[in-house]
C-alpha cells in the first residue's frame, strides 16, 4: 500500500502528544542583574550575523518578537492537544557558568507547577577552547548534580557543532559519568546544522562510541541527524540505549528513511519504539507539527508509541 492510500485510510491519531523539544532562548524572561547565557545579542556583529541568521524572528514591523510565558505555552500546548512538554537549555557559545546557571534557574521556574506537564534539560558550560578546555573537567559533573536537585530537570543537553566538540571527545566523559549514574538521558545535537556552524562535529557517528561506553545512559539523537539519518537509524536499531528525536523537522519534510523506519520497514525493527516526537516550538510552529505528524499513516499503536509514550518514559520517569 502507498503511503497516500495510508493516510486515506487510516484515520490520523488523535491521541495524547508530547512535545519533547522546544527552542528555549525564545521563551521566558530574563533579568538584567543576572542574564542567561543563550540570548546573545548578535545584531550588531557581522560575524555572528552571517552564522545565526536563521534564528532571526522579527516581527512584522521587524522589531524582535517577544519571548514566550510560561501562561502563552501552556496555552498554545492545550490548543493544539499536546499533554506535555520538554523544555532544553541551548548554550551556543562560550559563557561563564553563571550565566548558564541562570538559564536552569529560568527554566526550572517556567516549568514550576503540580502538574509536571513541563520539565527542562540542563545544559553544560560550553567549553571554552574546543577541545582544549581542560580547566576543570568536573565543573560540569558539580554543574549537573545542582541541575538534578531543582525541580523538574529531566535530562542533560548537548550542541557539539557550535561547541566544535564532536560527542565522543573525553572533555564530555566526567558529565556522561554523572548522566550513567544519576540515570539521566542525555539529548545530542545531530545532523547538518541550520546555523553556519561546522557540521562535522554533528555526525551522529560519533554517538556510536558514547552508546557503547555508557551503556546506561540513554541518548536521545535530536534533529534527526541529516545528512546522516541512516546512521542514526542504525544507531537507534542496534542500540537498545539511543533513540532519535524529531526536532527541527517538518513532518512533512521527515526523511523517507525515518518514515519507513516509523512504519517498521526498517529489517522489521519497531522503528516506532526508538523515535521521540518534537517541534522545537516556537521555531516551528507547535500546531502545524502536531497536525501533520498525526496525519503520518501510522498505525494507532505506532502514533501512540511516536507522539507520546516513547517520551513520557524517557523524560517523566518520576
């Protein structure tokens, strides 16, 4: 069967959904006194300006839009059917780790409430040097212990190209240590970047060494991994602990492969199981997302499994 004669005749999923990637630097406040680290202010570089491009959101008058409230998401979560949401800290350049403090305390309060509809990721100090940053290799492993105290931090996240550090480097160990201890998953940028970063630290390859080093820590393949979705596919198939996250992408726009691995064409692997739904909201729109990826020709089990229940037990195991 075609995957247009699917979507006819499967009806789409209208289940519960999870969003399990947001784009952070656009949503909450920010405190003059004490500002997070991810919004940079690269108007008035021309370096920057070239690279961040694509993060560029004017509004119609071309000034800035406004950042996202804790009220707004949840509002536009309920409008579009999504139950729950995954909150990641982005810290694309090099800043003091008061700054990336700064972010975690931002986002622990935005996700604040009974409901833990909302949890967040932390991310590390980026390092300073490339790979030569050998300051003090533990200031993360400190740095993810006080991130797991505040309430609802749910995983470790991870931007090698910006960072210029590929995944398997040993600067990342000591934190991947702490993940495989504290039973943490941790969210790895992959794939080929908008931004004009170098792509080659973003090969989802470089996962392979990680997955076989900590075998405990669960490792969730954000953004798909274009160029390199076969990889990542294989990578997720072969190992029980790596999942790939749908970030950044269109459902629409998911590559055939990752489709035929979501509709277990994959050597009969449950594709399904091992890929985690995400919009990267506000950078692509929560509703549109949602709607075409319950309109994918999945089976009910396969939709349930992608949309929702791969994600609560990931990020909400407790």
């Amino acid at each position: 069967m075609s995957d247009a004669a699917a979507r006819t005749s499967s009806p789409a999923y209208d289940g519960p959904v999870i969003d399990a990637f947001l784009h952070t630097p656009w949503i909450g406040a920010d405190d003059a006194a004490d500002p997070r680290g991810d919004r940079l202010d690269w108007s008035g570089d021309p370096r920057l300006a070239r690279v961040m491009h694509t993060f560029s959101r004017p509004e119609a008058d071309g000034r800035a839009a406004a950042s996202l409230d804790a009220a707004t998401l949840r509002a536009t979560m309920a409008r579009c059917g999504v139950e729950r949401a995954l909150l990641p800290a982005k810290l694309y350049y090099p800043v003091a780790e008061r700054a990336v403090e700064a972010v975690h305390r931002e986002l622990a309060r935005v996700c604040d409430g009974d409901d833990a509809r909302l949890r967040w990721a932390c991310s590390l100090v980026p390092p300073e040097l490339g790979p030569g940053s050998y300051w003090d290799l533990m200031a993360n492993v400190r740095l993810v212990r006080r991130a797991v105290a505040r309430p609802g931090m749910a995983a470790v996240h991870i931007t090698p190209s910006p960072w210029g550090t590929p995944p398997n480097h040993k600067w990342y160990y000591p934190a991947y240590a702490a993940c495989a201890e504290l039973g943490v998953p941790l969210l790895a940028y992959v794939g080929m970047p908008g931004p004009l970063w170098p792509m080659t630290p973003n090969d989802p390859i470089h996962l392979e060494e990680v997955a076989l080093a900590f075998p405990q820590m669960t490792i969730v393949a954000h953004h798909v991994g274009d160029p390199w979705v076969d990889v990542a596919i294989r990578l997720a198939a072969r190992h029980a602990n790596v999942f790939i996250c749908t970030s950044a992408w269109s459902p629409k726009a998911y590559p055939p492969a990752l489709v035929d691995f979501l509709k277990g064409r994959w050597h009969g692997t449950p594709g399904c199981e091992k890929v985690v739904f995400a919009s990267d909201h506000p950078l692509l729109d929560m509703e549109r997302a949602v709607r075409d990826a319950r309109a994918l020709g999945l089976t009910p089990k396969q939709a349930r499994a992608f949309l929702h229940d791969n994600a609560l037990a990931l990020f909400w195991r407790g």
